[in-house]
C-alpha cells in the first residue's frame, strides 16, 4: 500500500507485485502455494500452468490479466481475472491493540517487496528508514480514524508504504502497545541487518517526520501550546500578548542527551517507546513550520 499524495487522506493499495488497486479491494493478500508439488504436470489444465509460470517468475498481476484476456477466446475454459487463477485469498490477522484494531505488515516485508519490484536499482549497503504517523479521519460523520504507521526508504526513493494500521475512535490509548511491534521489529533489524537474495543491508531509523500534535504524543512532551513546549532549547515561555512566546534567543540547547536524561523535567510527560530505538529524541524529529512559535 502506498499513500496517495494527490489526496493526503486517502490511500492507494499495492499488492505484492506492485499493481496498484483500490482501496475497496485491499486487504493483507496470501497466495496460496501448490497444492501438490508431486502432482503429475500432464493433469493440470491451462490455467494451472499459467498460475504456476506467473509464481515462479513473479509476473506482475495486471500483465497477467492482459494474457488471460488474450488467451481467452482461443481457450474459453479460461478464467480472465489474475487474482482468480491464482487462487489469490483474503487473510488479515486484526489484532486488539491500545484500545483498537490493528494489522502489523512489517516493515522487513514492504522492504523485500520493493527490493523484488525490480522498481528501484540499489547497490548501497544501508537502508535509511524515514517514519511518518499521523491520525486520518475516515469520515465526516464518525469518529472512525487510522492511525497507521507509513515508512519509505531514503535510497528507495518514491515509495511510501504502511507498517502498520491502527483502527479506533480515537487515538491509540497505550503509546507503548501501539507501538511495539515496530520497535520490536526496529530494534532487530538495526541490530542484525536486512539479509536479500544473498547481501546484508544495514538497516537505522533516519527521521520521525510527524507535525506537532503527533509528533507531541510520540515523544510524550507538552504540547505546542505549553510553557515548555520547545524541543530545540531548554526554557519557559512567557504569557504575551494572548499566546505562549519564547522570548530567550541565547537558551541553552535541548541535546538528544538532555532528552533522555529529563534534564528540563516539565518538558516530559512520560517516556516516549522511541526512546528504545538508537535515534535522537531532539534531532531525528524534525520541526513543522506550521506549530513553530515566534520569538520576541
């Protein structure tokens, strides 16, 4: 699944070849393999060839509908959709996490999927992972939202695609349950690498691009509006004019390790998941324009 950048609230799906669907059909999709790797090749029919032939050469699904419908009126036994003669079935394993329904793709898996697209040539040995999270409202009239977690690769680039989907009328309500499995997984491949078709990438997280609110709940601080909402400098603001400033220009810095270490106590609100993870707490997040405040 990729988002949609021509509409930042909707998302277009993928499935594992890369052939773009809409968002009524997606689903986690499984393709079952053979059922019987022993039976005789002369008593399967057309169709069960091709199925087999389209597995073993990984063949795109919308190039294989174009065969079927060129096959058909010479072999009108033949089914015409690729999702049919591939036996392809919905399976999704909805988990209740933090207060609402979530599905765990994995992000070694969009990984192998866009390595195995033939999309992108890379011949690096890092994979640079950019994190995105943010809540979308599904509708005007319910309180139903995502809260998915998306990622792209810095040296892969263009491609964005969700971790994770987390369903709920509200935001997650236990950071930490939302997001272990993602940390889980971080950690790991951090630590071991991404091993694919023989070579050994070394995977690190890059950023956690989110705007302020979420950005405010992922890292358990005071929010943009605070007195001590900022997360480049270690001071209080000020009550001026009808709105929280910052006046000091010259305050001290707030470091990665003031971050970890709670050295401006009343900027924390609890400890944040990331924090598990080898990133900066300060630096990794970058800053939205939109929440800045202004100084005096």
């Amino acid at each position: 699944m990729f988002l949609d950048a021509a509409n930042s609230s909707s998302f277009v799906v993928a499935s594992d070849d890369c052939r773009f669907i809409e968002p009524d059909e997606w689903t986690a999709r499984v393709v079952d393999a053979d059922s019987d790797d022993d039976d005789d090749d002369s008593q399967c029919g057309l169709g069960e060839h091709v199925a087999r032939w389209v597995n073993q050469h990984h063949i795109p699904h919308a190039a294989v509908s174009d065969l079927l419908s060129l096959l058909h009126p010479y072999h009108s036994d033949l089914l015409l959709a690729a999702k049919t003669i591939l036996h392809t079935k919905s399976k999704i394993e909805i988990k209740i996490v933090s207060g609402g329904e979530n599905y765990y793709f994995g992000l070694a898996h969009w990984v192998e999927l866009l390595l195995d697209s033939g999309i992108h040539e890379y011949a690096g040995k890092c994979l640079t992972v950019h994190v995105n999270i943010d809540g979308i409202p599904l509708y005007h009239s319910s309180s139903a939202c995502l809260w998915p977690i998306l990622c792209s690769i810095r040296e892969l680039k263009g491609s964005v695609f969700p971790v994770a989907l987390y369903c709920s009328s509200h935001k997650p309500k236990s950071l930490e349950e939302y997001l272990h499995d993602f940390i889980q997984e971080m950690q790991s491949l951090t630590q071991f690498g991404f091993s694919h078709n023989g070579k050994m990438y070394n995977v690190h997280l890059g950023a956690i691009i989110c705007d302020a609110p979420a950005r405010t709940f992922i890292k358990c601080v005071k929010g943009h509006g605070g007195y001590n909402c900022c997360e480049r400098c270690i001071q209080h603001g000020e009550w001026l004019h009808g709105k929280i400033v910052l006046c000091d220009l010259d305050a001290p810095l707030g470091t990665n390790a003031c971050f970890v270490s709670m050295v401006n106590a009343d900027h924390h609100v609890g400890i944040s998941a990331f924090s598990e993870l080898q990133c900066g707490m300060a630096t990794d997040f970058p800053l939205d324009p939109m929440h800045l405040h202004e100084s005096v």
